[in-house]
C-alpha cells in the first residue's frame, strides 16, 4: 500500500456509522482484531466547546521539557490526515501511517470472514479508522501519556474506550448546552478520578460539582484570585499565577484560561506520579505555538488568523480583539466560507463597536431555496487562492483582517496569504 492509497482508504470511508452493530460493538470489535491497543495506554479525555487544541499544544510543550514521551489525536479531521496524530508534538510519519491503515484493512478483512455468514459488510467509519491509527501509534511508541480530543462532528468512538484517567474541559459550557454537558456526566460516572475544567457558569459548574462529588471525583478549577495578566500585546502575554510569572507567545485573554487549565492539569500528573518541575511548565507555555489560533500573521497591517466556528468561540475571539482597539482602531475585514458564521461574526463585532468593511468568503455550494442571507454585502469566491487575493486587496494599515472559519479553511488561507505576505 502507497501513502497516497492509505489516505484514499481513510478519505473514502463513511463519515456516519453504517446500520450494522451499535457503535460500542463495531470499536470493540475492531479493537479486538488489532490487539485491544487501548489497553497498553493511559490517556486524558480533552472535553469542552473550544480551546482543546490549544490546550493540547501547552500540554504537548510541557511534556516535551519534562522528558514525558506523550501522543495526541486531535480533531476534527484535518485536509492533511497526518497532523491530527501526533507524538511528543510531532506528526507521525508516511510510512508509519500506511502501516497502520494496513493493520486496519487486515483487521477489517478479518471481521469480514465472520460477517460474511450473515451477508453484511463491516466497514470503519472515517472518526473510527483515525481513532485506530492514533490508539496504535500511541502504543507502539510506548507514551506515557495520551491526549484524546472530543469530536462533535458525527460519531465518536472514542466514547466506548475504556475510562480515562483524568478529563479537561476546555472552555465554557453554555447554560442550557444539554448534550455537552450530558457527555462530560458521562465520563465523570465512567470512574475518572480527576477532573479539571475551566471556571464554568453557575448551572454547568453546579451539574459537574454535584457529578463529581457523587462520584467521588476530583474536581479542580484555576482559582481566578490567584491570577493576574501583567501585559497583553499581540506580540505575546505575561500573566502570574499562584505567584509565579508566565510568558505566552499566543496573544488573548482567552488563551490564558487555557494556559491555567494546562498549568492544573501538568499539577494533576505531578499528583499522579509524573516528574514534572516548575521549569518544565514555564518553558512549556513561554514555547508553545498554535497557528490558527488568534495567531497574529502581520502586525502592520494586522491580520489575526482563528480557525473558529462555534458561537461561544466567536464571542471569545471578538472579546480579545476588542482589549486591542486602542491599538489596532475599529476597522475590520472578514475573511470567512460561506454560511451562517458571517452573520455571526458581523452581529458580534458590530455589537461591540467595531464596523465592517469588505467580506470575502469562500463560496459554498447551496440550494437556490437555501442560500444564506447577510445584512453586509459579501464578495465569494471559487477558491481559496482567490478569496485571499480579494482579502488583501487594497487592505490599509488601519483595518484588522480576520480569518476564521473551520481549521481546513483558515490553514489553506493561512498558507495562501503567508506565501503573498512574502512569509
């Protein structure tokens, strides 16, 4: 098998689950024919609406400086397959993703002898084929800890692994988010001994404060009285906490939350045998890079990139833009795909001061009866190439550019206007 068949294999997979089998038996069953990899891995479920990757990425860097051999499967699903399975920081390798997609079409013919009695057909979905390949990489580089992000894009298999032995929940839950917050119940009655979470707002706090304690559940939350930023620039933000002093090279108040869930959740491994110093955790943060996450592609003119799509997300990055008017002044373009997130992102811009120049978007193919309508006018494009160009277009030093959009979108854009910038 060529690497160009093993993604074909993966990209032609279905992306809902099939009628045969209920999803805990199809992951259980394809385990089972690879050798149950999940059993040679201890791993913490990332949980929450945003800021998983991010957290991720300053787990991963924290690690890297303690010695601490760890992996990450992140999603959603990116254009370039490899980047989503990651160890020690890392993508895995050609050759070691078409050895694991060999290992699934065997355990798939395998599965298939015995359905074929019964005249069905067992085919892995595209979210089960990724959780495989991670959950083998993981073992055979013998990580010592595992990082499984949560996807709420269809199904997800990594639901039926075994319980994690700590869970982090990113970013707030909505009040009235009853599937998040249902699913976070779910692991914390599961048997996971320590949860660390973000500062929530009352009802979710109450509903996993109450969970926890019935389970008999750690549950830690930065303490926000411990906590000061000392500066914030689009260069970088210092922040202290706990009476230490922290750098980031991310710029955001949001992404500070993050880091203090990262710095709970390097304490929490320490509590678990881990050796990680004080050392490791503030080179880990100072380090850490996360393109596509308010990441500031130019300073003059400015130009943020955020691969961002949820509602909560949206008013996290407008807030964080809004701490740099006096800098960066009230002029904004927007660079998005089609659809409902324009409107989003006017309506939440524009409700906090700024105006609206120029939209370009990457234009989608809708039915005539469902075509999004905006109250700004909005430029589409065929692709991607051309949606940048009209985004730079007589772009002045006064106005902010903002890209957002799901992670695939905004990495092909941030390529097409680093190689324009002259990057």
């Amino acid at each position: 098998m060529t690497y160009h068949n093993a993604i074909k294999f993966i990209k032609n997979s279905p992306n809902i689950i099939p009628n045969e089998g209920s999803s805990s038996e199809r992951i259980s069953k394809l385990l089972a024919a690879l050798g149950n990899p999940q059993k040679r891995i201890k791993y913490i479920r990332l949980a929450g609406n945003n800021g998983k990757t991010v957290t991720a990425r300053m787990l991963i860097s924290i690690m890297n400086k303690a010695g601490i051999a760890n992996g990450c499967l992140s999603m959603p699903i990116y254009t370039e397959i490899r980047d989503n399975v990651r160890i020690n920081g890392e993508p895995i390798t050609m050759s070691e993703t078409v050895d694991y997609v060999e290992q699934i079409c065997h355990a798939t013919a395998s599965i298939n002898k015995e359905y074929s009695q019964y005249g069905t057909v067992f085919r892995p979905t595209m979210h089960e084929i990724m959780l495989c390949i991670a959950l083998l990489a993981f073992a055979e580089h013998k990580c010592s800890v595992c990082m499984l992000e949560s996807d709420h894009i269809g199904e997800d298999p990594s639901r039926f692994l075994p319980p994690p032995f700590a869970a982090v929940i990113c970013g707030r839950i909505p009040n009235g988010d009853v599937r998040e917050i249902s699913k976070i119940r779910s692991y914390i009655c599961r048997g996971i001994r320590e949860i660390i979470s973000v500062p929530q707002d009352q009802e979710a706090y109450k509903i996993i404060s109450d969970t926890c304690f019935s389970a008999n559940c750690r549950l830690t939350i930065p303490a926000r009285n411990k906590f000061e930023i000392k500066r914030l620039s689009l260069r970088g933000t210092d922040f202290s906490y706990k009476d230490n002093d922290y750098s980031l090279r991310l710029c955001g108040k949001f992404q500070t939350e993050n880091a203090l869930v990262a710095i709970e959740t390097a304490e929490m491994l320490v509590r678990c045998g881990y050796k990680i110093d004080a050392k490791s955790i503030k080179e880990g943060l100072a380090t850490v890079t996360a393109p596509c996450k308010f990441e500031v592609l130019s300073l003059s003119p400015t130009i943020i990139a955020d691969s961002t799509h949820s509602e909560v997300a949206i008013g996290a990055i407008c807030d964080s833009l809004a701490d740099f008017k006096e800098m960066t002044g009230t002029k904004v373009r927007l660079c998005l795909p089609e659809g409902e997130l324009i409107q989003k992102y006017i309506d939440a811009l524009e409700g906090r001061g700024y105006s609206i120049g120029k939209i370009s978007a990457l234009a989608l193919e809708y039915p005539e009866d469902e075509k999004p309508e905006y109250s700004l006018p909005v430029n589409s494009f065929k692709t991607v190439k051309l949606t940048a160009k009209d985004a730079l277009s007589e772009l002045s030093h006064d106005e902010i550019l903002l890209i957002s959009g799901h992670s695939n979108f905004t990495r092909k854009l941030r390529y097409e206007l680093l190689a324009m910038l002259g990057f």
